[in-house]
C-alpha cells in the first residue's frame, strides 16, 4: 500500500503555517527563511515600550508589543499558531457586545467587512476587562498620520468611502459617536478607509456625518479648493444627501476622480 504524508512548511518566525515559500506569512508578514528573532511588520505602529510584556486575558496568554493608543495594544497570541491582535483594556463589557450584535445585522455587507473583528472578552489576570480584536494589516494608519498632507483628490475619494459606511450604518439604526481623525484608517495605496474607537457606538441619531468629514478636512492640503473645505466644514443632512452633494462640488471645482495613493506622498 502507498504511504503518503503531506509536509506543511511553517514560517520559521511565529510557526504559522505557509501558504507558499514565496510569499510572505499571512499571520506575521515574514518573508520564509531563517530570522533570528520575533519581528512585527516594518510599517505597524512603533512600539512604545521597551521590550515584550506578557498579558492574560481569560485562559489565553498574549505577547504585546506595543500601545497603538491610551488603553490599546498590539499583540500577538502566545502559541505555536499565533496571530496578531488588538487588546483594548478597559470599560468594554457594552462595546464587546454591541459589536457582535451589529456584526450580525450587517454580515457580508460593505460595512460588515470593514468593521473590526472582536474575537474575545474577559478579565485579565489584573482584574482588568479585556477585548480582543483581530489585526487588520492593510488598515494600519489613521487619518491624523497625513495630517494637512491629504491631496484634495484623495480626500474626496476617503469621504466617499467615509459616508458609504455611514449611509448602512444609519440605516441599521446605529451611530459611531466618535469620528475623529485618530479613529479612521486608512488602506494607504487603495483609498480603503475604516473605522476604529467604537466605544460611542449608540442607536439613534448622531453627529456622525459633520465630525466625520470635519477629521477629513482638517488632514487636507492648504491649496485645496475653498468649495470643496467648505462643503466638509458644513455638511448637514444625511449620508446619502451629503455624498450627492459631494459628487457635485468635487466634479466642479477638480474634474474627473483622479487616483492619489497616500502611500507616495512624503
């Protein structure tokens, strides 16, 4: 009888299985080969401490690497088939569970693919409540990064996608609460935009559209055309209504959509 085994290759820097040694590790972003320590893809948030901590969250053990913000980090889970994380320390009972009850309502939507992933919540072993969401890699940078670097072009391309999100947002009855530069990121070479810090999120109406476009406005070039800042300053009515308007103002004053990946502007 013929014996045959299947070999499964293993990235040598986190143990994650490989889909081909000639693309990078779809958990850590390694290139297959030897590496003589742990490393974290070269364009995530830099660390903001010293060196790895350990943190407990339930029965899971996770290594953080750093603080992405006031009571977030990046993290990775400590076992042999790892994964990058999100830890959120804090009140987060209610935004764990709003999460997953609007990840329901909105599953396989353009929004429910864009939204954050919560994959855990429990106490850590301080006492602490912890939610765990999954890494999105191609979504690593807000807005605030490219603060009055932001091409004209691209920021009307960023609101588009911005007030899409909002439109089945409202429509399902729930609001962000909290839309300020630091909270949207941006796929820097796709014009992706998506949204982080969801601890406001409420039903019922909102500020959400003028705080929104306000964060987009602010990141934008000072040569941008006065119609356009204007509209983004001011804008009332719903998403839908907004995004029509948008379409008008930026057809006049820059012509045809033109492409400007974030990723070229130094």
């Amino acid at each position: 009888m013929l014996k045959m085994s299947i070999m499964i290759e293993r990235c040598k820097n986190c143990g994650g299985p490989l889909q081909s040694l000639a693309l990078p590790c779809e958990y850590c972003d390694s290139l297959p080969g030897p590496l003589p320590l742990w490393r974290i893809p070269k364009d995530l948030p830099r660390a903001h401490v010293a060196s790895l901590g350990r943190f407990r969250v339930g029965d899971l053990s996770y290594l953080v690497h750093g603080r992405l913000a006031p009571g977030v980090f990046l993290a990775r889970r400590d076992t042999p088939l790892t994964e990058m994380v999100v830890l959120k320390v804090g009140d987060v009972q209610r935004e764990w569970e709003q999460m997953r009850c609007l990840r329901r309502l909105c599953q396989d939507s353009f929004l429910g693919n864009l939204l954050p992933e919560p994959v855990h919540c429990a106490l850590s072993g301080k006492g602490q409540r912890v939610l765990v969401y999954r890494w999105r890699r191609e979504f690593q940078q807000p807005l605030s990064f490219w603060s009055g670097r932001v091409p004209a072009e691209a920021g009307v391309w960023l609101s588009h996608r911005l007030l899409e999100q909002l439109m089945e947002l409202h429509s399902l009855g729930y609001a962000h609460g909290n839309l300020r530069a630091e909270h949207l990121l941006v796929h820097s070479d796709a014009h992706g935009l998506a949204l982080c810090g969801w601890s406001g999120l409420r039903q019922g109406a909102s500020l959400d559209v003028a705080e929104g476009l306000s964060a987009i406005a602010g990141t934008l070039v000072s040569s941008t055309p006065a119609p356009l800042k204007r509209l983004l300053l001011s804008a009332r009515g719903s998403a839908f209504e907004v995004n029509e308007e948008l379409k008008r103002v930026s057809d006049a004053v820059l012509g045809p959509r033109k492409f400007c990946p974030l990723s070229k502007i130094h």
